[in-house]
C-alpha cells in the first residue's frame, strides 16, 4: 500500500466519525418536547410555588438618630506668648514643660533707661504736690489767681500721669502668664533681642479639652447645646465622655457641614490635645415611634412601600418615611401596631403572592 492510500484511508475514518457524531447529538424537534410548565414552576401568586420570607412584626420603640464621625482634641486656651514693647531679653523665668500660674512672670526685657525716666519724675513728685498745695491756700485766701492755681494742678496732674505711663511702660517689659496652663517648649535664649512678634513659647490650658468635629448639614438647627457625646481615641479603648456646648453659626458652604465642639474635663491630665478621636453622639430620639428595616422598603416612582403578610398573601403598602438610621427607617403614616411587614425577598414580591413566613 503506497503512502498516499495510507493517509486517504484515514482521511474516510475521520469523516465517518464526524457525521456519526453530528447525527447522535441533534436536538430534538418542538414537537419531540413535551409541553407544559417545567417541574417546580408556576405563576407567583396564581396557584405558583410559596416564597418564603422573613419579617418583622410592627410595635413601638425608640428611635435614636445617631452619627459616628471623626473629630479632634484641641486645648481649651492656648496662646502664643510674645512681649509687648521690644528690647533684649535680661531674664527667663520658667522650665519647659512646666506648670505656670496666671500672672506669674516668665520672662523679662531690658528695662532700665525706663526705670531711670521713671526715678527722674518721681524725684519731682514730692515738689510738684507741695506748690499745687501751696496755690491751693493761696487761692483759697484769694491771693493768687484762678489761673495760677489751675496751672500749679495741671502740672501736678501731667507728672502724675508721665509716672502711670512709665509704670505701665516696665510692666510691658514683663511676659506674665494670661492664665494657668503648661508652657511648652522655649523658641529664644537669654540675651536675645525680642520684637513684637517674636515667640517666647506656648502656653495650653489642658484642664478642659475641646472636642471639634463636623456634622451634616441636615443637623443645623436641631443640635443643641448641652447634647451628650462619647468619644474615644486611637490606640485606646476608653470611652470618654463630653457634652456639647457650642455650635457654629451658619453651614460651611464648602464642606456641608456644621461645626460642632464638646467640652471633656480633662483635670485627671488623660489625654492631650491634637489627638484623632472617633465620636459618637445621638442627635434625636423618638419615643413610641414605628421603624421598619431599610431593605424592606421600595420605592417606585416617587412612591415607597413595602410589603405587608396577610392571610397567607404579600400585599403592598404604601408609606410615609421620617428619620433614616443606618439600619432603619422612620415609618409616619402607613402601617399600624401588629402589622406583618415582609422584610426579605421585597424584588420577587408582587401583590397577591403566596408567601409563608420563615
């Protein structure tokens, strides 16, 4: 057998598989397939198959309208300290870090040409009251003038007052605590010439902490002060409390948001300020309220409804929505105490179908 016949031999076989095949995997013909609803089908609600359902009964409870959201510690006082007249620094008064009263003096700039003008007029002082009382007498015995005496007061009330100046020009020479709180970490060395706007340190107030944080727009005008919070912070699994004690004034047009701070006593020196915090407050609660489960609801054309169990049947209900939880939602009007409300399946739902409680 030459080589050619070989492969034209095989070429046959392969073809007469083939077309075996094709035939022994046709598909039947319409008329070879029996009519009629497949096994387990049937119209929902007509005589169908029975959709089992969760549900929850309608009673009253409590609604609370809560929000967790992000915030941050911030200090009750705190200012950057700086003088208020310039010179050379002569004398630092406190520890880094430390705790200072209100009124103490930490710091202190050259003073003394002012205190050699202060000595110069208070060497005139002493002369000055003596001649005002001198015309005074005069005056009194009508043997000097009105105006003589007038100019003997105006002289004695100008040096009184160049005194006071300089008084209150030293005092400015001295950086005193506005407040009680720690002073932190020193920015100037003794010896250095301080300006205006040079800063000594900063002192924080920590006895209270402010809690700032920002909520929805949707809760302008209805948080109010004196509103309990928690809060905790990272790495920490303490819960701390704080109560509301100020709201901004208007929304933030940028953000949508309502700026909110809590104060938290912070006496006992547990947390510090600029700390991340994860805050959770309760904006309102509803007393004796109807709530239903958010994916119970569906809404159609501008129309919500659920999905009520009555004798066996699904029937739909219209509703009217109030608050929205994360879980639930505010029923107003629609449903009453002791209604069924279908709470699964709500997409394969359709009215009159038969569903059986699980």
């Amino acid at each position: 057998m030459t080589k050619t016949t070989k492969w034209i031999i095989i070429a046959v076989v392969i073809a007469g598989l083939a077309i075996l095949g094709i035939y022994r995997f046709k598909p039947k013909s319409n008329s070879d397939i029996p009519s009629g609803p497949m096994p387990g089908a049937g119209a929902p609600g007509r005589g169908g198959s029975t959709l089992y359902v969760r549900y929850a009964v309608m009673e009253p409870a409590e609604l609370v309208d809560g929000i967790n959201i992000s915030g941050s510690l911030i200090p009750n006082e705190e200012v950057d300290l700086s003088f208020e007249t310039s010179g050379k620094i002569t004398g630092i008064y406190f520890e880094e870090g430390s705790h200072v009263k209100k009124g103490q003096v930490l710091a202190k700039i050259n003073d003394a040409p002012l205190q050699a003008q202060l000595k110069k007029l208070e060497a005139q002082y002493q002369p000055t009251l003596d001649r005002l009382e001198r015309q005074k007498t005069l005056f009194e015995k009508e043997a000097v003038s009105k105006e003589a005496y007038q100019d003997a007061q105006a002289t004695f009330d100008k040096l009184q007052a160049d005194i006071e100046e300089l008084h209150a020009k030293i005092d400015q020479t001295e950086l005193k605590a506005p407040f009680d709180g720690i002073i932190g970490l020193r920015q100037v060395s003794l010896g250095a010439y301080a300006s205006l706007t040079t800063c000594v340190a900063t002192l924080t107030n920590v006895q209270k902490l402010k809690v700032e944080f920002a909520v929805p727009e949707r809760y302008a005008g209805v948080l109010q002060n004196g509103a309990d919070l928690t809060f905790t912070v990272e790495g920490n699994e303490e819960v701390y409390a704080a109560k509301v004690y100020a709201t901004n004034s208007k929304v933030d047009q940028q953000t949508r948001t309502y700026q909110v701070r809590a104060i938290y006593d912070n006496s006992k020196g547990k947390l510090v300020p600029g700390r991340y915090v994860s805050v959770s407050l309760n904006t309102r609660v509803f007393h004796n309220t109807l709530a239903v489960p958010s994916e119970a609801i569906i809404s159609e054309m501008g129309i919500d409804k659920v999905f009520l169990y009555r004798s066996g049947k699904a029937m739909p209900q219209e509703i009217t929505k109030g608050l929205r939880t994360d879980a639930q939602v505010q029923v107003l009007s629609g449903l009453n105490v002791g209604d069924t409300v279908i709470t699964s399946g709500t997409m394969q739902l359709r009215t009159g179908m038969k569903v059986e409680l699980k």
